[in-house]
C-alpha cells in the first residue's frame, strides 16, 4: 500500500488536505470520493518535489512562448470532447480511444499533449488527472466533470454532456461575434474615407481657397476640417500612435480592477447591448451550473467553478454570495431571489427545480430559452445597428462635403456681387 497526498472538497465547500493509503491512484480517488469528498488533486506522497520541478519547468516554458495550449482552438477541444465521447460510447477503452485520437490528430502540439494525458492514464493515473497537467487546454469546468463522470463510472456520458455544452457556447459566442461584424465593417470604411479626405482632397481644396479668397478667412466648419487636415499630414505618424496608445490603453485599463468593473457595468447598462449582455450571461451560467449539477458535480464546486467562467464582476460576485448562502444552509432560488441580476423567470425555475428535485434539467432549459433570446437579441441589434451605422457615416463625410463647399458658396456669391 503507498501513500498519497491529496487535497479535496468537502459537502460544504470547504477544502481539505492529507494523506489517504492505497494501493493506485485510482484507489485513492475511489476512497476520497467514497468518504464523502471530492478529490482536485491526488498524488503519491514522494513525488512532491518531481511535481514540483516539472511544474516550474513548464512555467518557464510558457515563458519563452512554448505553451502548447495557446495554439489549440475552441473548436479543436470540442470536436476532440465529441469524438472521445463517441469512442467511449462504442465500448472502447479510455486508454485505446486516446490512441485512436492521437493517431488521427493533425495538430502537432495538441497531439503531443494527448501523448502526454496517455501515458498518464498508461501509467495508472486517472484521465483527470492528465487533464489538469494542461489547465491552458482543459478548464476547471472540463477536469472537474471527467472526474465526476470517472467517480460515477459514466464517463462517457459526461464527455457527451460536456461536448453538447461547448458546442451551444460556441454557437452562442459565433452569433454575437457576427453582430459586431457590420459595425466594424463600416467603422473601418468610415475611418479610411475619412482618412482619404484629409490626407488627399482637403489639402487640395485648401489651395484652391488660398488663391480664390485671396487670404480671406474660411467658415468655422472650413477652418476646423483644413486644420485636422493639417495635423494629420503633418503627423501621420503621430496620428497613428495616437489611436494605437488609445487602443492599447483601453485594453490594459479594462484589465485593471477598477476598470473591469466600470466596462463590465457598462457592458450590462448600455441600451440593447446590455439586454444582450445580459442574456448571454445568464445563458452561460445556468448552461454550466445545469451540466456540471447532471454530470454529478456537488452544488457547492458547482456554483464555484460557474463562478469563475463568468467573465463579468457583478456576476461573479453575486454567485459568490450564493454560494456563502447555500453552504450556510438556504436553498439555491432564495439567494438568487436577493441578487437583482438574476431575472425572476430564472429564480422561478430553480425554485420549482428544488421542490420537484430536477434542477439541473430546470437550470438547462432555462439555458435553452436564454439562448432562443440571445438569437432574438442579436437579430435586433443588428437591424438597429445597420440604419445607425448609415448614419453616423452620412454626418461624417457630409459636414466634411459642406465644410469644404462653403467656401466655394462665398467665390461664387463674390462672382456674381
């Protein structure tokens, strides 16, 4: 028998730490999970500094640019999730379906990540374990439902659940990003004619009036669009890092706390956007508490691990208070009831999840009609974009037309007086 170290969930979310005897890795799980626990991590006692060393070695890795798991898209991990799920279903061992994909991986790093789960799993370690040496690839949400499809013999079963929630995410997240497709289109278009004007025609224009007028002061609107001219042909470069430190400002401003908080408010806040906003997030927490609640996960490591796939303070936050509540003994809708972010439709169905105890099922079909809505939302904003987008640049180029124009209707008015 060997010992191994592990470190574990209890009922209330509390984590715990300490030794537990057994003859494999699989064992110890097994005990864990049987004791009323819910291993995050387990290894042999005498393999603390190893774990260690290879640890910091990766880190240093992902230093130099080496870390595998930035190359390998969304849509790899799910179609790998899919086919593994399919493989298993088939009677197929885990080990043998990890050789079937690997054979057929054509990502070279991504398979060289599978190589290295293989022999994990070769080696008497389980599945999850393997996963989580890649926390880049495989989140939390993805380790924590394998080893709860691994506790309850039904891994299959998981990874098909897991693969349907990754699939409706990447659909949800591929219809938002095509809202934002058009205006960006036409933001870009905007920027380049007006670019255009000031580089090219305006300083042309600008002649023309010098020798017509004689030295005669231009219109308010003139003199405001000869001057942006001027400034942007004589520092073009400037001009360009202008609107690169503005870019690059705005990105790091939203990864600092306060500004996250202000862009996450706003995010939420904003006409039609915030609806928007709104819904996707609701869509994707319920999706993810609803999966990882039918897969076996415990409610308290549940509403953690949604907790931190939120991506927005306010929500993050208020599952935080959720998740204090339920652990000191309240039942899920009551919390979420006290939490305004939560729509009363929402916390309605997890209050009849409890009573009929479905609420997973409950949490999942709410998932579905966010999703329906999400649809809806984005089709609106984008009929409401399109008109607005044809506006702003119809007011852009033509005060630059008129502005160029009034001079010319002050020549003629001197030709004819």
């Amino acid at each position: 028998m060997a010992k191994f170290k592990y470190t574990a969930v209890d009922a209330n979310g509390k984590q715990k730490s300490g030794t537990v005897e057994a003859a494999s890795q699989e064992e110890a799980n097994s005990k864990l999970t049987n004791s009323g626990l819910m291993p995050t991590k387990v290894a042999p006692a005498g393999r603390e500094k190893a774990a260690k060393a290879a640890q910091t070695k990766k880190a240093d890795g992902a230093k130099k640019g080496f870390a595998i798991g930035r190359v390998i898209k969304p849509e790899e991990l799910t179609t790998f999730t899919r086919q593994l799920a399919t493989l298993l279903d088939a009677g197929l061992p885990l080990l043998r379906a990890l050789e079937v994909m690997i054979r057929q991986e054509k990502n070279q790093r991504f398979k060289a990540v599978l190589e290295q789960i293989a022999g994990q799993v070769k080696s008497g370690n389980s599945f999850s374990d393997g996963l989580a040496q890649h926390p880049k690839i495989f989140d939390r949400l993805f380790i924590n439902m394998v080893r709860a499809g691994e506790a309850g013999g039904v891994l299959d079963v998981v990874l098909a659940r897991l693969a349907s929630f990754m699939e409706k995410a990447l659909k949800t997240k591929k219809k938002v990003k095509s809202a934002m497709v058009y205006p960006i289109v036409v933001i870009g278009v905007a920027v380049s004619i007006v670019a255009l004007l000031m580089i090219v025609v305006v300083p042309k224009f600008e002649d023309i009036f010098a020798d017509m007028l004689g030295g005669a002061a231009l219109p308010g609107p003139t003199q405001l669009v000869v001057g942006f001219s001027n400034f942007m042909r004589d520092n073009i470069l400037l001009s360009i890092g202008i609107v690169a430190v503005l870019v690059v400002g705005f990105k790091f401003l939203k990864k600092t706390p306060i500004g996250s908080k202000v862009a996450n408010w706003l995010s939420i806040n904003l006409p039609k956007i915030g609806d928007l906003v709104r819904k996707v997030n609701i869509a994707r927490i319920t999706r993810t508490f609803g999966t990882l609640l039918s897969s076996g996960v415990p409610i308290l490591q549940s509403i953690t691990i949604t907790k931190d796939i939120t991506g927005n303070n306010f929500y993050e936050t208020a599952l935080g208070r959720i998740h204090n509540a339920v652990r000191d003994g309240e039942s899920l809708a009551k919390p979420m009831e006290r939490e305004k972010i939560f729509p009363n439709m929402v916390t309605s169905m997890v209050d009849v999840g409890e009573e009929t105890g479905e609420l997973a099922e409950m949490l999942n079909r709410v998932a579905d009609n966010y999703d329906e809505d999400v649809d809806n939302a984005v089709n609106g904003i984008t009929s409401i974009i399109e008109p607005v987008m044809i506006v702003f640049l119809a007011v852009v180029v033509g005060f630059i037309v008129i502005a160029l124009f009034l001079p010319i209707v002050e020549i003629i008015n001197q030709l004819t007086g």
